[in-house]
C-alpha cells in the first residue's frame, strides 16, 4: 500500500469526499431551518465520520487501485446523506423533550422533515439496484453498502417509534445486529443464502410500515397492530433463514467456513450473512 508520509492518499476519494460535504450541508440546512440543537449535531457528525471511515476503508480494501466509485454506490451515497439527516432528528428529538410522534405533520416541521427525508431515502433504495443492473456496475462492495444502509435507516426508525410504541419496536431494528454479533460465535451463520423475493419484500416491509407509523397520520392502536405484523414477517423471515443456514451448515459439519454473504450480500469489514434482510 502506498503511503506519503504517514498518511496514506487514497483515504482522500472524491466519492467520500462529496459525501461528507453534502452531509455537512444536509446538517447547516437543518440547523438553520429547524434549530437542530447539540445532541442532533453530535448524532449527525458521529453518523458522518463513522460513515467516511467504514466506507473509505471498505474501498481500500475492495477496490485497491479502482478509481471508478460507480453510479449505483453514488445513489447510495445520497441515501446514506438522508439517513444521516434522519438520525440527526431523531436523536435531537430525545433532548428537546419533542418525540416526533402522534403530531401533525403540519404542526411539527422537524416530523414532516424526518418523513419527507426517509421517503426519499426508501425510493432511493428501489433506485440503486436497477441502476447497477443496468450499468453492469453491481459488485459485493455496491450490494454490501445498500445492505448496511437499509440496516441502520430500520434501526433509527424503529429507535423512533419505540419512543411512542414502547421498546419491543427495538427489536425490529436490532433484529440483523444480533444476527451479525451471533455469527461471531456460530460460524455456520455465515454461509450462504440463495436469492429469496420474501427476504426483500419483508425487508422493504419493515421501512414502509416504520414510516407511516412513524409519521403519527393514525391511531395508535392501528400503527401497534402494523408494526407487530411487520415485526411478525421479520422474525419469521430470519428463522426460515437461518433453518435454511443451519440444515446447510449441518450438511457440510464445519458450518460454512465463513463463507460469503449470499446473492446479495459482500464484503465490507467482514462477510457475513444476512438472515431476514
């Protein structure tokens, strides 16, 4: 790896680079419009640098000498703004004593924001797929960041109506951590998972109903009953998931040999599998 200096050049990519401009942008916007307090800007700041590092350090170590970052991870990249946006307002919410729950949306600026970013942020998603597709630009790197994207959006999501749903939400966005922290331990976790329509239909599912629970437009109850069917379809995606996995791991005795992440997963840190999403 070449190093000038002490400080290796590619951690400066014009991608990463963009992305941390357009966040700190996304966060001025917010501040100045919405009066983010600290607790928002922490959240959004912390949420940017971790992006940077994780992502710079991902192209390193899968794109060694690459220069073309691709149009798919570009659309990713703007969604991963949004969420940071998203993140930023709720952990806000928490400090200003305003959970941005069982309001109207015209009444409460910072929750139509929160909506109108995640809306977006969940087309986006239905975007970046077609556009590798189409441009012949997928790769497990591409596949591997939309995961974690979608992955961290549930969770702040679920973060948000636990506020007003009660903490059993929590599991629906920890559902996938627990999942990854126990592969650490059970390596026939990480094998691999055959294409599966299901697994991406709840996986959508999981933002959509976050969303419109989240954005307070219905009563209580209905949002309770929606949320617990959408928690329902996850946990029974993941244990048909990992069934699948342990019968595999069980057919081969060692487990997987930690192999890859299936068809729509990759390699950022560590491959892994990912039941249920």
């Amino acid at each position: 790896m070449a190093l000038s200096g002490t400080f290796d050049t590619r951690l400066v990519r014009p991608e990463t680079t963009a992305g941390v401009g357009a966040q700190a942008l996304l966060l001025v916007l917010l501040g100045t419009v919405l009066g983010l307090g600290p607790a928002g800007w922490l959240a959004g700041l912390v949420f940017t640098f971790a992006t940077w590092a994780v992502l710079t350090r991902a192209l390193r170590r899968s794109w060694p000498g690459r220069m073309s970052f691709g149009p798919a991870n570009g659309v990713t990249l703007a969604r991963t703004v949004l969420v940071g946006g998203v993140t930023a307002l709720v952990a806000d919410s928490f400090v200003n004593g305003t959970p941005l729950s069982g309001v109207s949306l015209v009444s409460e600026p910072p929750l139509a924001v929160m909506v109108a970013l995640t809306a977006v942020a969940l087309v986006l998603d239905c975007v970046d797929g077609q556009v590798a597709r189409r441009t012949g630009s997928e790769s497990p790197l591409g596949a591997r960041f939309d995961m974690e994207v979608d992955a961290f959006l549930i969770l702040v999501l679920s973060i948000h109506v636990a506020t007003f749903l009660g903490p059993w939400v929590l599991l629906i966005g920890a559902m996938r951590y627990a999942f990854v922290g126990a592969a650490r331990f059970l390596p026939w976790l990480n094998g691999p998972l055959p294409p599966s329509m299901a697994r991406k239909t709840v996986a959508a599912l999981q933002g959509i109903v976050l969303l419109v629970a989240g954005a307070g437009i219905m009563p209580l109850a209905v949002a309770a009953v929606m949320v617990a069917a959408a928690l329902a379809a996850l946990v029974w995606s993941f244990a048909r998931d990992i069934g699948g996995l342990w019968r595999s791991g069980s057919r081969v005795g060692d487990g997987g040999n930690g192999g890859s992440s299936g068809a729509d997963g990759a390699v950022v840190v560590r491959e892994t599998s990912h039941a249920g999403v």
